[in-house]
C-alpha cells in the first residue's frame, strides 16, 4: 500500500462490515476486503463469493456526497479549499444523519459513539459556507452531517432545542420550494398520509422549509432505488410491480397502501420530481427488521414552482416521476381510493394563501393562480375518485391492442 491509500474498516454503527482502502487522489474505493458481516452490507449491493462489487459500493459511498449539481456548491467548494465533494466525505468518515454507515479508521480505536452526529455536537462550518455565511477560518471543523447531505437544493443540519432538523431553501425567481412543502405537509395531515412535518422559517426574506430528522439512532433509511437493486428487474415488469416485488422479496409490509397515497399527494401538488432516491424505506439498523415505507418527504418540486405565472394550472412541460411521465397515467396505478376523504380539504388553498402571505417571491397574481390550480387539482381528483372506471389497477390489466384502439381488459 502506497501513503496516497488509507485503510479504513466500512462500519454499520459497531459492527465492521469491511475493510476498504481509499484512494487520497481521486477519493474512490481503491480496494475491498472480505465481507465480515454480510447481513449489514448497504442494501442493494451485490456480494459474491464473501466479496463486494467494488463499483457498486464505489456508486454507493460516492452517492453519499454532496452532489456535484448542488446549488452553490462551486463556490463553497472553492472557499474550502477542495476540488470536489468527495473529499468532505472522508473528512466526516462518512457519518450522516439519514443512516448509521461510516469508516473507522484502521489505525484508530474510536467508536460509533463517540462520533455519531444523533448523540453528538456536529461543527455548523460547512452548512455556513453552503448557505454562503461563513468564510473559511484555521479553526474550522470539516465534521459535519453536511458533508454528506444529498438533493440539488440549498441545505444544512441544524440542532434547534435539541433536535436534528434540516433547513432547506428554495430556487429561482420563486423561491416557492419551500412554501410548498410546508403546503404539502398540510394536506398530508389533513388526508392521514404519514409524513415528514415541514415548517417555514423566513430568514433575511427568503423561504426557507425545517423538519426535523425521522431517523433515530436506531434506524436507516433506504431509497426506493436501493431496494429496486435488491432484485433484477425482469423485462416485462414495470418499475412500479418491480419495487412492489423487491418490497415483498425483502418482507417489507404496507408498500402498496404507502404508494397510494403517495400517488394521490404527487397527483394533487402536481410533484414533478419524486425521483426514487425521494422516497423508500425504514428498517430497524441492528435486527435488520424492516419497519415500513419512509414518511413522505421531499415534496417541494410541485404546484409549477419552476413555470412563470401565466403557465400555472396548465399541463405544459409538466413532468412526472417515478412509475408515469404523467400524473394522469400515474394516478391510475393507485389500488384503492377507500382511504381517500377528499372533503378534508376543503379550503385549503386558503392555507396556502395564508403561508404565502408577505413573501417577496409569490406576488398576489401567483398566489391567486396557485390556489385556484389547487382547488381545480382537488376537483380533478374528485372526479378520477368518483369514475365508475377506477376499480382496477391500470398493471391488473392485460392491454390488446387493435390497429387504431386499445382495449383494457381485466386479468
Ligand atoms: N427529515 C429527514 N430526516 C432524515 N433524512 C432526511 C430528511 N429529509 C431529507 N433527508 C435525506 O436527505 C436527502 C436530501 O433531502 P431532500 O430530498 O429533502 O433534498 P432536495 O434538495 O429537495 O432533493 P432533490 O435533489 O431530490 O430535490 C434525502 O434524499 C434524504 O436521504
Ligand atoms: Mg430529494
């Protein structure tokens, strides 16, 4: 081994997983030992003969970095003296609040206890520098959950009384990220759907969203996209009877009933963005035992938060994720509608209105447009709910196709 390696042991809180070498130059995994413990391996990465698929774990650890596309992240990076975020990584042994997965040095006798950022004070320097506060001073401390914080958008780890939370901005002209996952986390409440409470938090005028963390000590989070590697997808499934399969593979209860309603969400807030890195699973870190699907988070990307005024309730370049590229297909992947009390919402976009209310980025003209789109999405749903055509499943169906027509039968 030369000095531009270090071994580190890849730790799932105290038990030691693998050893692994890293690379200083280029900050990848350079080398993997024998697996010691197979059961904690990251979800989703193969392992073959008491051997881990280097590239995969490499994906999987440099996922684990502020991606590249983050906002703001050239000039921090410049202001931290770093070429890329990888390097930030090793500086915080890979620890995050979203996980209990890091490295131990090899040389090193420390434990998860003493470092984990649940039970320990965390340095607010890098979150400083990514929300461009800070400048760079000889006492800073790189030892932050930031460091490993995933998403496009502004961000960073705060304690508030105690507890983990993550501040999130918004983007553009608009800023309205922010409103709308608050907005979202209202209907949520208002429908029972479990999810992540967002609050606002409006600092020198911009928007900014907090929520607290739902990861304990005890559990892990899981992205949809790691539990659809568990499994390989056959050719004719479709992505949604993939991760539904994968799911029942691992013994992961209630996925469907959580797809529903996250459907039904994505429907209403017009949600263009629930890539599958943006929901997925809890399991229990030490039994291993899954728990369920993750509380729904991350639903800012919607209500035409990107699109000028004047586009707001249309359906133009309108994109949807992660089973449909429209909602209007999407939604017809939703089992049951049983659940659904649509007349919850009733004045909701009134809700919406009083969040908005003083913000320099959502002027009286958007703020009209977005409650009535809201109230529009919510009779559109009610119309879809209250179809005599809703009873199955559009992947319960077999699909005949006929020169110009299609017919839908049921299997
Ligand atoms: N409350 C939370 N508790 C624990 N982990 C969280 C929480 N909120 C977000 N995360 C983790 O942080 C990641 C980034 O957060 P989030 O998805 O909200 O950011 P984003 O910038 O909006 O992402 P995107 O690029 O998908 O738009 C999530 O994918 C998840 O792994
Ligand atoms: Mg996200």
């Amino acid at each position: 081994m030369t000095d531009s390696k270090k071994k580190y042991m890849l730790m799932h809180k105290n038990i030691s997983v693998a050893e692994m070498e890293l690379d200083e130059a280029s900050c990848a995994i350079s080398a993997i030992g024998q697996v010691l413990d197979e059961r904690h391996v990251p979800v989703g990465i193969p392992v073959k003969k008491a051997m881990i698929d280097r590239s995969a774990l490499n994906e999987w650890w440099k996922g684990r970095a502020i991606p590249a596309s983050r906002a703001g992240i050239k000039s921090a990076l410049v202001e931290l003296n770093l070429t890329t975020t990888q390097k930030l990584l090793e500086k915080c042994l890979g620890l995050s609040l979203s996980d209990q997965y890091w490295i131990c040095p090899l040389d090193s006798t420390i434990s998860w206890s003493q470092v984990n950022f649940f039970d320990n004070m965390f340095s607010d320097d890098v979150g400083n520098i990514l929300f461009g506060q800070g400048s760079s001073s000889e006492h800073m401390s790189l030892m932050s959950p930031d460091n490993t914080s995933d998403g496009w958008l502004k961000k960073k780890w705060k304690i508030i009384d105690g507890k983990r939370c993550l501040m999130k901005g918004g983007s553009g002209a608009t800023q309205q990220e922010p409103y709308n996952e608050v907005l979202a986390s209202r209907i949520m409440e208002r429908l029972g759907i479990p999810h992540v409470k967002y609050s606002l938090l409006v600092e020198n005028d911009y928007p900014y969203s907090v929520c607290e963390d739902f990861i304990t000590p005890q559990t892990d989070l899981i992205s949809a996209w790691y539990i659809m590697q568990t499994i390989k997808k056959q050719n004719h499934a479709s992505v949604y009877q993939h991760y539904l399969n994968c799911c029942e593979a691992q013994g992961i209860p209630g996925i469907r009933e959580s797809l529903d309603r996250m459907m039904v969400l994505d429907y209403l807030i017009v949600n263009e963005d629930r890539h599958q890195n943006n929901f997925g699973v809890v399991r229990n870190a030490e039994t291993l035992v899954y728990m369920g699907a993750a509380p729904l988070f991350d639903s800012g990307t919607a209500l035409w938060f990107d699109k000028p005024t004047a586009m707001i309730g249309t359906k133009a370049k309108i994109s949807c994720k992660p089973f449909k590229s429209s909602h209007e297909e999407q939604i017809k992947l939703v089992s049951s509608f049983d659940w659904l009390d649509l007349n919850s919402l009733s004045g909701i976009e009134e809700e919406l209105r009083e969040l908005v209310r003083g913000s320099l980025f959502i002027d009286e003209a958007r703020c009209d447009a977005l409650c009535k789109a809201l109230k529009d999405r919510v009779k559109m749903l009610s119309g879809i709910v209250n179809s005599p055509h809703n009873n199955y499943p559009v992947d319960n169906f077999r699909v005949i196709k006929r020169e110009s027509s299609v017919i839908q039968l049921p299997r």
